[in-house]
C-alpha cells in the first residue's frame, strides 16, 4: 500500500511548495537588491485571488486557448509524482522514468506555445516562437544528463539511479556527476524562464518569451498556469537536487523518515533557489541570440561528463 | 486452400478488377467509385491475409512456375515479416482509398481519372506484393510496378510545371534505385541457377567479405533513395507536394517504408546480418538524416513540402533504431539489440498512421482553401474543427508526446540507445550518446516545427480571403481521418502490446534473432531487459485524464466566469491578420541559430523616397534556403548528364540520309559482332 502513496503524496507536496519556493526567490531577490519585497508567501494570495476573478477570453481564441491551462497544469503534476522529491518512487506503478519526464513537460510546452499562437496577437507568436527555439535547444543537453546519469545506473529508472548514488557515493562525487549537474542546471535556467535565458518579471516585449506566450490570459486560467510553471520550477531543482545529492530521501512511507525527507527537500530546494536568486541579480539577460552559445556550452558540458563516465568505468 | 491463399488471391483480384473497372468506366464519377472499391476489395484481402500470417505464425506460400518461367516464375512466400509490412500498407491504403473517392472530385472533368484509377490499383498492387515476393524476378517486378504506376500518379496534374519537374525527379531517383538493386541481387546469386530467396539465404551464408560489403553499400544506396534516406531525398519534398494528397500519404506513409523492408530483408534476412561497421553507418546515416529532415522541414512553409521532410526525418529515427540493434547485436548483446529493432519497426508502423493521417489532413485543407502555402491559412479550427482536432492529434503524435504512438517507439530507440553503455568497446560506445543527442535535439525541433504547421495553419484568424471561405470537408474523408487519428491514439495506450508483437516478429528472421526466449513483459508497461526502465502510455494518460477532470470540476464547481473581449493590442483599433505572427517569423530565431546549415541567401531593396532617404515607400525582403547539399551533390550530375545529352543531340541532324547511314552503319556492326563471336 505504501508503495502506491507516493503517486498521491508527492504531488500534494509539491503543489503545496511550489508557489512558496517562487515566492522566495522574488523574496531573496528583492532582499539582495536593498529592496523590502513582498513576503515569500505572496504566490499563495496571487493565486487564491485569482481563481475567484473572471478569465477573459479572447474572440479569435478557439478551445485549445482554454484547454492549455489544464494540460499544462495535468503535466506538472503527473511530472510531480514520478520525480523523487521527499520520496524515492519506487512503486510499480510509478508510470514513468526520466525520458517520460521530459516529454510530459514538452507536450506542456507543446499546447502552452500554440496557446500563444491562438489570440492572433504578435506578442503570443513572438512568446511562443522564442520559447519553442529555446525548448529545442535544451533537449539534447537533458537528453545527455540523463544518459550520464542513467550510464552509473544502468537504466533510467528513477529509483534505481538514486539507490545507485547512495550506493556508491565515490561515483557521485566524479567529475562525470558534476559536470551533468552543472548541465542540468543551466538546462533548468533555460526551461524554467529565470536569467540570462528570460526574466521572469520583465513585461518588456522585447525581452520576453515565457510571460509573452501567456499574456492573454487572466482569472483562473492563468492562475493554472502559474501554478503549473511554479511546480516545473520545482520539478527541475528536485531533479537536479535528488538525482546528484540523494541523501536524506525517505525510502518508506515511515513518518519519520518523511519528515527528514521533507525537511531535507525544502533545504536542498532552499539551497538551490537561493542560488538562482543571487545569479539573478548578479548577471544581465542575454540578447535571444547568444542563448544558444550558452545552451550549446552546457550541451558540451553533458558531453564531457558521458565521455568522461566511459573512461573512468 | 488455405485461408491465407484465398486472401492473397482476393487482394489480386480486388486490386486488378479495381484498375480495369475503373479504366472502363463511363464517367468521372464512375471511375472514382470503381477505384475505390477495388483498392477496398484488394486492401481488406490483404489485410485478411497479414493478420492470419501475424496471429498463426505460419507463412502462406503461393508458386506459379510457369509465367516467366526463365526468370524463375511468380514465387510468393508470406511470412511474418511480410505479414507486418503488409498490414501496414494496407492498413494505410484502405482509408486513404475511400478518402480518395470524394477528394478526387475535384478533378472531375479536369484530368483523366480513368487512368488515375488503373494506376491507382497497379500501385496498391505492386506495393503489396513486394513484402509477399519471394524470389528476385517477382520482386523487382513488383518494385517496379510500384514505382512505375507512382510516377504517373505524381503526374496526375502534369499541367504545372512543377509537377513536371517532380516527375523527372521522381523517375530519376527511383530509377537510381533499380539500377543499383539489380547488381544487388546479382552479387547474392552470382553462379547459381536458382533465385528463390531460399536459396539466396543460402548463398548469402557463402559470401566473401568483400562482396557482402559491396551489397551491403548497393543495398543501403537502392533501398536509401526509395526510403529517402540523406542526400537521396532529393525527391520526396518534390513528389510529395505535387501528388494528389491521399496518393502523398500513400507514398509517404508506406511507400518509403518499403526501403525500410527492403534493407531489413536483404542485409538481416538474406546476409543474416554483418559487421559492427554496417550498424555504425546505418546508425550515422540516420541521425544526420533525422536532423537535416527536421531542419528542413523548419523553414519550409508549404504544409505538404513540411510534412515530406519530415518523412525523411522519421525513416532517420528508424534507421537509428536498426543501426543500434545492429550495433547492439554484433557485440553479442543479442536481448538488448531487440530493443532496437523493436523501435524500428514500431516507429515504422507508428509514421504510417500519423504521416497517412496528417497528409490527409493537409489534403482537406488544400481542398478546402485551394493552397498550400502556411502563410495564406490561419483560422481553420474555427471553420473545419474536426479536420483540426485530427491534424492536432498527428502533429502531437509525430513530435513524440505521450501518451500517443510517436513517443512509445521513440522511447524504445532512446533506450536501446542507452543499451549502448553496456557496449565494453568505448570507440563503439561513444558514438551512442553522440546519437541521443542529434534524436533529442531533432525531436525537440520536430516539437517546434509542429507548433509552427499546426498553429500558424489552424489557429487564430485567416491570412487569406481563401482561408476564411474554407467549410468543414465531407464527412467520408473525415471519417477516414478519424481511423488513423484513433490508430495513433490506440497504437500509443497499447504500445506494450505492440511492440511485443513485434519482437516475435523481429525473432522470427535469422539475422535479428535474439537466440534466445524473449523475457516475459506485462502488458502495461513498455521495458527493457536487465533494466529497470519502464513507462506506461495508458497509465500516463490516465493520470493526465483524471487531474484534468478533477481541476475542471473543481474550477467549474467555484463558478468559472469568462467574458469575451478582443486580443489585447496595445491600443490599436482592431485586430487584423497581419498582425498575427508568420509561420517565416516563427521559425526566423532556429534559422538565425543554423545559419550555418542553411546558408539562407537574402534580398532586402528599400525603396526611399527621391527627396529624403529618411522616408521610405517600400521595403521588398525575400529570402531562400536551398540546401546546400542538393548542390554540392545534384548539380554536378545534372550538368553532365545534360552536356552528353547535347552532345548526343548531334546525332539527330534530321536529315533522311544520315538516317539511311545509321542503319546501314548498324547492320555492318551487327555482322561484324555476329562474324567475330563466331
């Protein structure tokens, strides 16, 4: 029976941190730039107030503009509950493994781009152009992450390439897991719309990709999609979190061992935001076009890092 | 007789009647229906006969030794291998047929559909008889037939030029392909009387080195131009485009396919296999292939030109799968390899009902619009909804998202990729992770590049007076668009099921063999041996299904209250198509980032104003990319095969005496010939 509680606990987790970890990079943001900003809390209210306004919708959008919300929304949750966050999922019944992560968050992408396309407004075509461009260029870098990391495991499978780290902690602290974090990482800047790749509070058109495509939307749709693109903030820290530095993940469905799972979950998610916060104020955003130069240095990062587990093997 | 004889002998039947009913009929209208139900007959035949092939296990095996005796007469032999190829055509043709009969009523009157109906019908025929072919004469009749019949159903509108120009280029290719097929077969049997492919198999065991490496490089050059493998595709977004659509979704969907077969009948079945290097350059041939197709296929704003790159992708993610099974088995990893093989074939299967089913949908929207072109569309799920509900379904399916088919079979390739790891030579196992990274990439550009086809042509408002008088098309077409659509649906929640069928396939032929019994696998999951990889398409959607309807409650259940306002515009007026981002604009930021590969050439002329430069009146930009390659490879030929025809030219000087000269001058050489072999 335990085995089968992570498909429900796990999500319910995470939808419940996911809006308060964005929340705390705004707030540590503001913080690092002498501003006072609003509580990390914030996400919370902006998210109850919006799923009681109206949603406004346009007259040229037709009813993928109103079905995007729920299928960007279904797929971080389903995501939610395959990746290990407080829990290694190894029930049989977990539907997926790495690549079916990536895939249910670009079929999100996917209906969230055409969405932009469907107002007939230059601004979602502009969002949803960038965003694809961007989307493409990260997928080989993920793609290799994943073969470094599925190459100490020997497969794909979530839990066994957690129990394989902790197993043989030496393996990950090589410079193959490394460089693969270091890749992941910069994919998940990149996926997650945070700086250099897009800045997530900019509403200047000529900046941005993310905010562009969901510019159109308004009450409880885009109270999804917020909810939704906070979760994939979250599903990409906890990858790049558990999948490199396991320890501290509960293994049962014990309640003690879930309180230091999830204690030791928001610590690490914790680290890991505040890292993006302080990268955030530290560097500028990068013109559209140099964002491959960096997309394509972390793709040579995922490289090295599978050349370098053949040769250290 | 067996049921399987009586089937296959219903499939020739069906399919022969089919082209001479049609080619007597009395008019257009007649011709049509004839065709359609003749291909219907011929198609359920041979769809009878596959399933009893796939479900018995047992091959179905028709002689007849006396037509062409000399060359070895009609030698039918269908096994399962067969079987699967011809489910596939068939499974494809059938809907396409009867889509057929009311698309083509648009060329009532204009071109001849009596002939279109024959050539229609000997299509279906020669495609379905070449898996069923079991020795070299029915074979490359069959291909030939194939090919033959295609190249006038490519001409079907021979009054455009470019269509012309398609045909020649068709022809060209496709005869390439049977002039390197017939040394092909020629190296396997040299020597020997018999050309049952029995005996070949035989053969093949006996063969030097060196000649199973030149049939290896004929077979992949033959076999490459008809799949369209990179830089034989020349002519796939040529013919493509200028075919009617359903004969696009024909050649597209199945016809290429038949490369595929090919290649795996003669180097796995025939040779049982070869060397790691074959898997290496099928592996290299199809990653570069799957990225330039999708590269291509990025630029391109023709629905149906997007849609023939895009083939060229697929057969590229399939010859990666049997490049890696390849790879995977000569090193003995035997279990593993059938992961490979499984994709392959899966992905085969999965391309025909997704590429059938959006060129049919591309075929409605010509129908309806009257163009191609994405930049004259836009707005069509208001006025056709189900033909976009089914073009939204093939485009999600083709960019690989679950829980449809294209990600179950691009699961498998990128786990028998992963198998790569377990590969002790690190020079074979580096080129592994090389490949995820051009099929990730070239999936993520798919994903975008269908976003651009789907969005630009379908959403927001038309671009053109012709895209805003487009009507829902006939109900039969739509049906048959519904078929393929649940196929892709029903192919991706049952891929477990599918593609444990097909690794019984993949057992039955010597050189894919695992050797050994194939493990057990639930039929919920998809997995991988001695990993525990493992996904579930159906589960996926069901946990997708059930948070969808559990928030659509929840958000309805609080009052969902929505108001209809324009697209917000900073102010302006009204919203006008041309602000609506272009399908050119949407894919300009990839083709800044692949300039290099493009090479696009440019033309921007400003017009100023005579008196300030500061005002301008007219901005004029166009732009083109022509792959690069096509000229680094084509022009050199084009321009000798055109300086020998000039040059022969000389010949004909038109004057009678000169005629008389030649005739006489032949006769001597002829005598001369006949004296000195004497």
């Amino acid at each position: 029976m335990s085995r089968y509680a992570v498909l429900v606990v796990q999500p319910l987790v995470a939808l419940g941190l996911a809006p308060g970890l964005v929340g705390f990079v705004r707030w540590l943001k503001a913080r690092l730039q002498s501003r006072r900003g609003a509580p990390p809390w914030q996400p919370y209210f902006e998210i109850r107030k919006l799923f009681g306004k109206e949603a406004v919708v346009s007259h040229t959008a037709s009813w993928i503009f109103r079905a995007t919300p729920f299928v960007v929304f279904g797929t971080s949750v389903v995501v939610a509950s395959l990746v290990p966050l407080i829990l290694v999922p190894a029930s049989p019944l977990v539907a997926g493994d790495v690549f079916a992560a990536v895939y249910l968050l670009l079929l999100g992408t996917f209906f969230l781009a055409l969405a932009g396309l469907d107002t007939g407004s230059p601004f979602g075509g502009m969002g949803a152009s960038r965003e694809m461009t961007v989307v493409a260029l990260t997928e080989p870098t993920v793609a290799l992450s994943i073969v470094a990391l599925a190459l100490s495991a020997g497969s794909t499978n979530f839990s066994q390439i957690v129990a394989r780290t902790i197993a043989e902690p030496a393996a990950a602290l090589g410079p193959g897991h490394l460089l693969a974090f270091i890749a992941l990482f910069v994919v998940t800047l990149a996926e997650t719309g945070r700086l250099p790749v897009d800045n997530p509070s900019t509403h200047l058109e000529l900046t941005m990709i993310h905010e562009a495509m969901v510019l159109e939307y308004s009450g409880p749709y885009l109270a999804l999609i917020e909810w939704g693109s906070a979760l994939k903030l979250l599903v990409f820290l906890a990858l790049a979190a558990n999948l490199f530095i396991p320890w501290g993940l509960a293994f049962a469905l014990a309640p003690g061992a879930l309180a230091i799972g999830l204690a030791s979950a928001i610590v690490k998610l914790g680290a890991l935001a505040a890292t993006i916060a302080v990268l955030e104020t530290r560097v500028a955003k990068l013109r559209l076009f140099r964002v491959p130069e960096l997309l394509s240095a972390s793709f040579v990062l995922a490289l090295l890092a599978v050349m370098s587990t053949f040769l250290v093997r | 007789m067996a049921f399987g004889t009586v089937a296959l002998l219903v499939m020739a039947a069906g399919y022969t009647l089919g082209a001479v009913l049609s080619l007597v009929a009395r008019s257009d209208r007649a011709a049509r229906v004839l065709t359609a139900v003749g291909a219907v007959v011929g198609g359920a035949g041979g769809l009878a006969a596959a399933v009893s092939v796939l479900a018995t296990r047992v091959s179905v095996d028709a002689v007849l030794p006396t037509v062409v005796s000399a060359a070895g007469g009609i030698v039918i032999r269908l096994d399962p291998l067969g079987a699967f190829f011809l489910a596939l055509i068939t499974a494809v043709s059938l809907p396409a047929a009867v889509y057929g009969t009311t698309y083509m009523a648009e060329y009532d009157g204009r071109c001849s559909l009596r002939v279109f109906g024959l050539m229609f019908n000997a299509f279906l025929l020669g495609m379905s008889v070449v898996p069923c072919a079991a020795n070299i004469f029915t074979f490359v009749m069959a291909w030939e037939l194939m090919a033959v019949s295609s190249y006038f159903l490519v001409m079907t509108e021979s009054e455009h030029s470019e269509t012309r120009q398609a045909g020649l280029w068709y022809a060209a290719m496709t005869h390439l392909g049977l002039v390197l097929l017939l040394p092909m077969f020629f190296l396997i049997a040299a020597g020997h009387e018999a050309t049952a492919f029995v005996d070949l198999r035989a053969y093949g065991a006996t063969l030097t080195a060196g000649t199973r490496t030149a049939v290896f490089l004929l077979a992949l050059t033959a076999f490459g131009s008809k799949a369209g493998i990179v830089p034989l595709h020349v002519w796939l977004p040529r013919a493509h485009p200028a075919a009617p659509s359903h004969v696009s979704a024909l050649m597209s969907g199945v016809m290429i396919k038949l490369g595929i077969y090919g290649l795996i009948r003669v180097l796995f079945d025939l040779l049982g296999g070869g060397p790691a290097w074959w898997g290496g350059v099928l592996l290299a041939v199809g990653s570069v292939s799957a990225l330039l197709g999708v590269l291509y296929a990025l630029v391109e704003h023709d629905l149906k030109r997007l849609l023939a790159y895009h083939s060229v992708e697929n057969i590229g993610i399939i010859l990666i799968g049997l490049g890696a099974g390849s790879l995977l088995h000569s090193v003995g990893l035997r279990a593993l390899a059938v992961i490979g093989w499984t994709g392959a074939l899966f992905h085969t299967l999965n391309h025909a009902c997704f590429k059938g089913l959006l060129f049919l949908g591309a075929g409605s929207v010509k129908q309806q619009t009257h163009t191609g072109n994405m930049e004259e569309l836009g707005g069509l799920i208001t006025r056709m909804p189900q033909t976009a509900l089914y073009f939204l379904v093939g485009s999600a399916a083709i960019a690989a998202l679950p829980p449809l088919n294209g990600f179950a079979s691009e699961w498998l390739v990128f786990q028998s990729l992963l198998a790569g790891a377990h590969i002790s030579r690190p020079e074979i196992a580096a080129g592994f992770p090389i490949a995820v990274g051009m099929l990730a990439l070239t999936s993520g550009l798919a994903a975008a590049c269908f976003v651009k086809a789907f969005g630009i042509s379908f959403l927001a408002m038309p671009r053109s007076d012709h895209a805003a008088q487009a009507r829902e098309c006939h109900w039969s077409m739509r049906a048959m668009m519904l078929v393929l659509a649940g196929g892709c649906v029903v192919l991706g929640l049952a891929a477990p099921w599918v593609a444990r069928g097909m690794s019984r396939i993949i057992d039955g032929v010597p050189g894919l063999s695992a050797g050994e019994p194939i493990p057990p696998s639930s039929s919920l999951w998809l997995t991988v041996p001695n990993s525990s990889a493992q996904v579930s398409p159906l589960l996926l959607a069901v946990l997708l299904g059930a948070i969808t309807v559990a928030v659509l409650g929840a958000i309805h259940a609080g009052g969902l209250r929505v108001r209809r306002a324009d697209t917000w515009g900073c102010g302006r007026i009204s919203q006008t198509p041309r602000m609506e981002y272009t399908a050119s604009a949407f894919a300009e930021p990839l083709r800044r980032v692949f300039a290099e590969v493009y090479q696009p050439t440019q033309d921007l002329s400003i017009n100023m104003h005579p008196e300030s430069r500061y005002f301008i009146q007219s901005i004029t930009y166009t732009s083109h990319v022509v792959p690069w390659f096509e000229q680094v490879f084509y022009d050199p030929v084009i321009r000798t095969a055109r300086g020998l025809a000039a040059q022969t030219r000389r010949l004909q000087a038109g004057s009678l005496h000169l005629y008389l000269l030649y005739v006489v001058a032949a006769l001597v050489a002829a005598l001369a010939c006949a004296w000195w072999f004497q």
